[in-house]
C-alpha cells in the first residue's frame, strides 16, 4: 500500500529547546513508514534545512520531495505554561503547488497543513482523485498575529466534497461549519479532556495530562488511523488503531518525534481500546 502526505516539516524550538524535527510531513511520515506503508512526503524546505536532518529521514526511508532557495524552512516556537501550549512562526516556506501532486500516484493520501502551505487548489486536485483523503485542517485555520504568536481563524469555509475522513478538534469543527452536504464519512473529534470520538465509538486515553509534550499527537492519531483504514477498511479498527498510537506515545514520555511508537506498541494499545469496546 502506498500513502502520500501533503504537508510542510518544520524545524521546533520546543520550550527553549531547538533543533527539534517536526511538522505533520515528519510526524505523519514516520509513523506510516513505522506501520510499513510506502511513504511518500509532499514537502518543501529551505536552503538552512540541516543535512543530519535530511539524513535522518533517509535512513527511515522518507525522501523530501522539494527544496526552495529563496525561502527558509518553515520553524516554530512552542511554549508550554501548566495545560495550554502558545504557538510562535518563526519563518515559512513557499507552498505546494498542483504541479508538487498531479502526478503523484497513491492509494490514500493525509492533508495536513501547519501553516496555509497547501493552496485548496492543491488539496481539490488531490481529491479528484478519488483516492481516501484524511485531512487534518489546523493549518488552514491559524493566523499569525503580531509578534508572530498564532491563534486560530473562528470561521473558514473549505470545499470537504472529495474528503474522505476529518480530524479535528472542537473548536476546528465549529470554525469548519460542517453541515450535512459534503460531509465526511468519518469525523475524528478529539476533545482537550483525551477523549477522541468518531460517530458512535469513543475511546478516552489513560494518564492524557500526565504527557512532558503532546506535540504531535494529533498528527500520529491521523497517520496510524488512516494507515490502518486504507489496510483493513474497519472504521472501528482504525479508531482503535489511532488513539493507540497516541497511547504509545504518550506512555514514552518523550519530546518531539522520539515519542513516536513502535509498530508493535501500537498494535498492542489497539488491541487493548478494541477489546474494551462492547461485543
């Protein structure tokens, strides 16, 4: 199986801590790559992106699709005060353009943007595909207000018609304005209490708060749900799958990409939220 993700890497400085690889390309391309599909990233970085970086990911089989010489990578500052996470731009990249997708020949695809570097003219030409697209919106709600702190748009109108799946926060749902028409077939809800929900099953995750850094999660529930869905086509399988990659995660009690999982672990806390589900 082959999966593609349309998204930006970016470089984190996490609490004071720089160097830190990060955005929902990396996230999301490792654990599909950990899970054993054939990964591909739609990406773009600048000419400071780090060779070591670069070579890490190689080695786990990711190849950086784009480089641009004009802009620099896309970098974040995130601070973490008590239970709430502040959100800083350092600097952006150039976007994807229908040219970086039209060609690109998968089985599913994850749409997840940090910061507005996937046009919606970009993501309509992944949709017509007709592939499964799971999009993740976070980077087409933010805005960069002064002093680069990001804060999130209340409301934004994004074509979902061609969407196959959604993972989305309360908040981001509410900004959506999701209605009945193009609904996807799969709404992914996860709430700050570490509840995720989607349709009729909801799976609430053990010691959510107790977590040094929750970067990342959200990305690793959408590549490890849409992984397994694309594999098996069981929705509840898929959720399970999910929400035990963030389980596994968050029981390394690891920063930044460290956290991600095993392929194992996963398994292990999917089969734990699947038997817990009533027969």
């Amino acid at each position: 199986m082959k999966l593609a993700v349309a998204s930006h890497i970016s470089i984190d400085n996490i609490d004071n801590q720089e160097g830190h690889l990060g955005g929902s390309a990396c996230y999301c391309g490792l654990v599909c790559r950990e899970i054993g599909l054939d990964t591909t990233l739609v990406t773009r970085v600048g000419p400071d992106f780090p060779n070591e970086m670069r070579d890490s990911l190689n080695v786990k089989g990711l190849a950086i699709g784009q480089h641009d010489d004009h802009f620099p990578t896309t970098r974040f500052y995130l601070r973490h005060i008590d239970d709430s996470r502040q959100l800083y731009l350092i600097s952006k990249c150039s976007p994807l353009t229908i040219n970086d997708v039209k060609e690109v020949d998968v089985d599913g695809w994850i749409v997840s943007p940090i910061i507005d570097e996937v046009p919606l003219s970009v993501l309509k030409e992944i949709t017509i595909k007709n592939q499964f697209v799971t999009l993740d919106p976070q980077g087409y709600l933010r805005k960069i207000n002064n002093g680069g702190r990001v804060s999130m748009k209340k409301k934004i109108r994004i074509d979902l018609s061609g969407i196959s799946a959604i993972k989305a926060n309360e908040q981001e749902i509410n900004a959506l304005k999701i209605g009945t028409i193009h609904e996807p077939k799969f709404m992914i809800l996860t709430k700050r209490s570490g509840k995720t929900r989607m349709g009729k099953y909801e799976i609430t995750l053990d010691h959510f708060n107790e977590s040094p850094d929750r970067t990342g999660l959200g990305d690793i529930l959408t590549a490890a749900f849409t992984c397994a869905y694309i594999k098996e086509r069981d929705p509840k399988w898929a959720l399970c799958y999910g929400v035990g990659a963030i389980q596994a995660a968050l029981e390394t009690r690891a920063i930044g990409i460290k956290k991600i999982p095993s392929r194992s672990q996963i398994e292990k806390k999917a089969l734990y939220f699947f038997d817990r589900f009533p027969k």
